[in-house]
C-alpha cells in the first residue's frame, strides 16, 4: 500500500482531530465540513488509500448521529469498499443501524450479522438496545 508523504498526513489528521472535537459536541456540519476537506487531500484513487477508511468512517459517523441515515448509509457503503473496509466491524455495525433506521430489514439483519460475527455483543454496547433486540429475531446467538 501506498504511503501518504508526510506532510498530507499531518494535514488529514488535524482535520479530522478538529472533525471529531466538532462532532463531539454536536456540531455535525461542521464536522463533515472538516472531514470532507480532509478526504479532498488524499490522491485519486482515495480508496486505495488506509486513510480513506478512518475518514469515511468519521463522515458516515457524523451522519448517523446527526439522524441523517440515508447519508450515512451511502457512505458506510462507501467506507467498506476502501482498503480493511470489509473487516471492519464498526462499519457494518453503523451500516446495519442505517439501513434498520430506514425500514430496510433485510439489509440491516445482514449488516448486524456481519458486525455480531467479526466483534460479538460488546460492539452494540454503547448503542441503544435496539439493534441488538433486533438482531436476536433474526440470528441465534
């Protein structure tokens, strides 16, 4: 895999650290605002590159957080395509969450599983029990 120099490096993760304080507090457009700028500096083609995955991830993140899961779902799509994106078991876990939120069942069951298989329960923890409430009518665990 290719290496960012330096310099682009440090760049993106100013942004993003500043992305996330943002998003912390709430402040989601900004946030994405941040990110975005941030995945403008990596080279074509982005997902090709490690850092793609980590900005996706923190973009789609803001998304679902702020309640927009269309957007949030098109960019978890997005996120799993990048390199280490398919063994990302965040990311199938905020993908499974959108489609559930958007009344996609299926797509959600799929999603979750695929969570629940690469890090157990513990990665539903810190969200509401409903994603978990739900995966359980749809799997054995």
């Amino acid at each position: 895999m290719p290496k960012l120099p330096e310099e682009t490096h440090r760049q993106i993760a100013r942004l993003c650290e500043r992305g996330d304080q943002l998003a912390e507090n709430g402040v989601f457009d900004e946030s994405l605002k941040l990110y975005s700028a941030a995945l403008a500096l990596l080279p074509e083609p982005k997902n090709d590159w490690e850092a793609a995955l980590w900005i996706y991830a923190a973009i789609g993140d803001s998304h679902f957080l702020s309640g927009d899961f269309a957007s949030a779902k098109t960019t978890f799509a997005e996120a799993i395509t990048n390199v280490g994106g398919l063994e990302n078991p965040f990311l199938h876990l905020r993908l499974g969450q959108s489609h559930f939120e958007l009344g996609e069942e299926d797509a959600a069951a799929q999603e979750l599983t695929r969570a629940y298989g690469l890090e157990g329960a513990e990665l539903f923890e810190e969200d509401d029990v409903k994603y978990l409430d739900f995966l359980k009518t749809k799997i054995e665990m």
